[in-house]
C-alpha cells in the first residue's frame, strides 16, 4: 500500500505577482471602471460592481452580460457575452 501524504495545515495561498501587477486600462475601459492603474483583480471587482450596478446581467442566463453603451467598445462591439469570454475581451483593454 502506498502512504498518502499529508497537507501542510494552515499553509495560505500566495497570489500571483502577475495578477497583482498594477495595469493601466484603455479610454474604452477607464469609462467605466475609473482611468487610474490597478491591479487585474481589482479591474475585474470593478467590472462586476459595474454590472450589477447597472443590472446588465442577463435575465434568463445569468452567465451571459449585456453591454451598454460604455461597455459595448470593451466588448468589441458586442450586445451581449459570456462572462468567461468578458475576461478575455477586457484584458485586451489593459496594458
């Protein structure tokens, strides 16, 4: 019988630097989530107190987003998108 090891108690997780690394957003996304750099953890917070500040989720499919009209240029022009493909349109918005 193999021994299984045992996990270290009370070990934290350390964040990744590469998210903690301050990010300066595009006019597009500075609209609305503020122009000053900051951390992607932080941009997408932001974006999230953002949608539902707006009620921009989608009724029947939660996961989906609708853009408005700040939104739509982060989006790529886009009505609506997933919230996983969000991430990846909003990170082409930082630098």
């Amino acid at each position: 019988m193999a021994k299984k090891k045992a996990k270290k108690a009370g070990k934290k997780r350390k964040p990744n630097a590469a998210f903690m690394k301050p990010m300066n957003p595009t006019a597009a996304l500075g609209a609305v989530i503020g122009t000053g750099a900051m951390p992607r953890t932080e941009v997408t917070k932001k974006i999230w107190i953002y949608i539902k500040k707006h009620n921009l989720q989608d009724k029947k499919n939660r996961r989906n987003i609708n853009a408005d009209e700040k939104l739509k240029p982060v989006f790529g022009g886009k009505a609506q998108v997933s919230m996983f493909e969000m991430t990846k349109l909003v990170n082409k918005h930082l630098k």
